[in-house]
C-alpha cells in the first residue's frame, strides 16, 4: 500500500481547504493530515480520495465527505483516553481518523461485505479498533452483555439512507439509546439528506 509525497501534498491541500471552512481541533487536523484517505476507496477512483465530497463505496455506502468528518470529529472533542463507540464503520476512514485521537475505539458495521473488507484493511494499516463488531439485526445482535455494559465516554453514528427509513429505530439508534440511557454521554449524528443536517445530543449521567 503506497502513501506518497503525491498523496500527502494532496491530503495537505484538502486540510488547508478544511482549516479555510472552520475546522481548528489541532488533533482533528493532525489525522486527517496522516490517515491515507485513498486506501480506503477504490483505487480506480484515487484521484476522488482528496476531494471535498462523499464518494460510493461497497454495499451502496459512501465513505464521508471529509469536511463532514472533520467537523463531526471536533465535535466530539476527544481525548486520548476517552471511549468511543462508532455505530457504522463503513470504509474505516472515520474509524482511522478517531483511533489517531483515542485508542479506545469500538465500532460497529452491519455490512457483511464492509465488514470483512474494512476490518483487513484496517490491520494493513495498523489500526487495531479494541473490536470490530458484525451486528446482524437491530435487536443487539452482535453485541456481547459485556461489551453493553462498558462505559463509553462519546458515541459517533452516521445514518444512511436505509437505516433512516427503516420501520421502527434502527440498528444504530436502538444500540446507542440503550447505552446512552444506562450511561450518559455525547452522541454526533449526521442526517444524509439532500439537506443534511449535523446536530449534537448530550445526556447527563
């Protein structure tokens, strides 16, 4: 897997169009300026990799646009040793950028083909999640009573169409609003419409 002076000069180019929109965390920053974005596309379609938009990937998902990953990301306002839980792995960019800032990062994907693609890619790259969870319905399947009960300081979710306009809650929001309930936190929400909107919930303890 090839990270080039190309790719960097280009990824530093995309961060200064970012820092021009409004993005400051020095942390986020520094992700983004690290994590090879186009590993985690298509190669066929590398020269999209440092663009400022969302681009398809498996499974008629998308890999985030970045300002939307930036902003999400300073939103949840990390620290080293804060726990998160992603709710949609998708491509792993976003859980590349999160484990830059914390280590102790749980994500959840319920894609079988992202799955099994973005957890080896992941490991290429040296990102090692403290787990990767294959959920298979949006009734907790795939999450372990032990793996419920961890406190989690920041929970990150990026909701797709499918699972916006699915009966009932979804998978992710059931997930999270269980946890939320037993233990407080911050959750970053983006809703991928034509007029998306970024919004931010916060529960007392």
């Amino acid at each position: 897997m090839i990270d080039s002076s190309k790719h960097q000069g280009q990824r530093k180019r995309l961060v200064d169009h970012l820092i021009s929109r409004g993005i400051k965390s020095s942390s986020v920053i520094k992700s983004l300026l690290k994590v090879p974005r186009h590993l985690f596309i298509d190669s066929d379609f590398e020269s999209h990799a440092y663009l400022d938009k969302a681009f398809p990937i498996d499974s008629n998902q998308t890999i985030s646009q970045p300002y939307t990953v930036a902003y999400q990301t300073s939103l949840l306002d990390l620290s080293e040793t804060d726990k998160v839980l992603e709710i949609g792995t998708g491509s792993g960019y976003q859980t590349a950028i999160l484990m830059e800032i914390s280590k102790n990062v749980y994500t959840i994907e319920r894609q079988h083909k992202l799955y099994r693609r973005t957890k080896k890619l992941l490991s290429q790259l040296n990102y090692h999640p403290n787990k990767i969870i294959l959920c298979v319905s949006d009734q907790g399947v795939g999450v372990a009573d032990s793996e419920k009960s961890k406190i989690f300081d920041r929970f990150y979710r990026t909701e797709d169409e499918e699972t916006r306009s699915s009966k009932g809650t979804g998978l992710g929001l059931f997930l999270v609003d269980h946890i939320v309930r037993m233990h407080g936190g911050k959750i970053i929400c983006k809703n991928n419409t034509p007029k998306g909107s970024i919004f931010e919930l916060q529960f007392k303890k």
